[in-house]
C-alpha cells in the first residue's frame, strides 16, 4: 500500500514537471505578445499598371490588347455640290418643224390649201389656194410681185388675212391700191429678205424689201410683229419661203 502512493506521487510529480514544458512549446504560437510584429511574407511583385487599351494576361504579364484600328476616319461630309449654275433664262419658243397659233385651225387640213400641199409650192402660189388671203394675193399681183416671189429664196411673208384688210378704213385702202408706190411699198414690207425661224422671234429685227425694218416679239405662242400685228399662225413651210398670217396690215415705217 505504501508502494502504490509512492507511485502516484512520481506520476503526478512528473504531470506537474512535463505539463510547463508543454505549455512553453505552445506558448510563442498561441500566446505571442501582439506587440510582436509579424514576420513579413514574401514580397509580391507590383503589378504593372496598365496603360489604356492593355488587357492583363494570366501570370502578370500584360500584353497590348490588339489596338482597335482607329476609327475609320469620317471623310468630311460630302459637300453639296452647288446646283447647276441656271443658265440665262431663255424665252420659250415652239417647235421649228410644227406651225403654230390659233390661226393654223382655218388651214384646210387635207387637199388644195393644207399645210401639207402648201409646203410643195412656190410661195405666192401657195397662198392663192386659201380663200383668207385673196385680198392680199389681189395686192400683190396688181405690184407685180408675184413672179419676184416665186422665184427668191429663203424669204418671209408676213400675209395679212381679209379681216386685217377689214381694219382699215374704206379710205385707206383705196390709198393703197389707187397708188402703184403706196401699193409696192406695202407689199414689200411685208416681205423678210431672210428666213425667219421661230427661235428668232422673241426678239428680232429683220430687213425687208421695202428697205426699212420690221420687228418681232412675244414669247411661248404669243407673238406680234412690230408691236401691232398678231401672227395667227406661224412657221408655214412653202417650198421656198416660210409664211406668218397676221391680223394686221404693216404699215411701212
């Protein structure tokens, strides 16, 4: 009995002996002074900054992201280019190879008189054929002119239809016919020594073969001669002239 506490008593001196020295062991990891600094752990190297456009590859390294191509560089707008310079503003005239006027309507559409036989005849001949111009024709035969007519080339009649005649008083045109200067003066200035084409209209001066001038103006459809005198109908082709009738008798200047 006296073996066995002698026993316990080494146990328990031996508990107190190795139970310091475990705590000891322990001590600096579970019990450090917090004053203690800290060992420092490895450095880590700084990452790079990245410039604008890089993307970081994995492990640090960075590579240049593919550069975006610039944008394509917006080419300056494209310019208006100014609108056509608008030319001077010409008068309207109508078609050179078609008659026109309001007139052309009483010229016998087929046959003896129409516009088709007229251009296939001498001029003075032509016009013998429609009944609006016997009055005229009448003239001109008694100024022995119809022959001079016939045979130029490349004239203009300007022809005065009856009712034009009808204008002048009883007075003035038996002034006309009564007198054989009176009479080959009106006639021949009636007559443009060159062709009249209607581009030259809108505003011409013609000499004719009286001596003197007369003149043309208007526009689109609408044309006078001299101011006074409408023309009816327009750009009549006779084998060797072109005919205008009118609604007034010229009078020479």
């Amino acid at each position: 009995m006296k073996s066995s506490r002698i026993r316990r008593t080494v146990v328990s001196a031996a508990a107190v002996v190795a139970l310091p020295v475990s705590l000891g062991v322990m001590a600096p990891q579970a019990f450090a002074d917090p004053g203690t600094p800290t060992p420092p752990s490895a450095p880590v190297a700084p990452s790079t900054p990245t410039s604008p456009g890089e993307s970081t590859s994995p492990g640090g390294s960075t590579s240049p992201s593919a550069s975006a191509s610039p944008s394509e560089s917006t080419s300056p707008s494209t310019s208006t280019s100014p609108s056509p310079s608008t030319s001077p503003s010409r008068t309207a005239v109508p078609n050179p190879a078609v008659p026109f006027g309001p007139g052309c309507s009483s010229i016998p559409k087929t046959g003896t008189g129409s516009l088709a036989q007229m251009a296939t005849e001498k001029v003075a001949t032509a016009i013998s054929h429609n009944p609006d111009f016997t009055t005229f024709l009448s003239l001109v035969k008694k100024a022995g002119l119809t022959d001079r007519l016939n045979t130029a080339k490349d004239i203009t009649l300007f022809v005065p239809t009856n009712e034009a005649f009808k204008k002048l008083s009883t007075a003035q045109l038996d002034q006309i016919k009564n007198n054989e200067a009176q009479l080959r003066k009106v006639v021949k200035y009636h007559v443009a020594e060159e062709k009249v084409a209607t581009d030259l209209l809108p505003n011409g001066v013609f000499s004719t073969w009286e001596g003197t001038t007369l003149s043309t103006s208007g526009s689109d459809r609408t044309f006078k001669v001299n101011d006074t005198a409408k023309i009816l109908c327009g750009n009549i082709k006779t084998e060797n002239a072109t005919v205008y009738t009118i609604d007034t008798v010229l009078t020479p200047k």
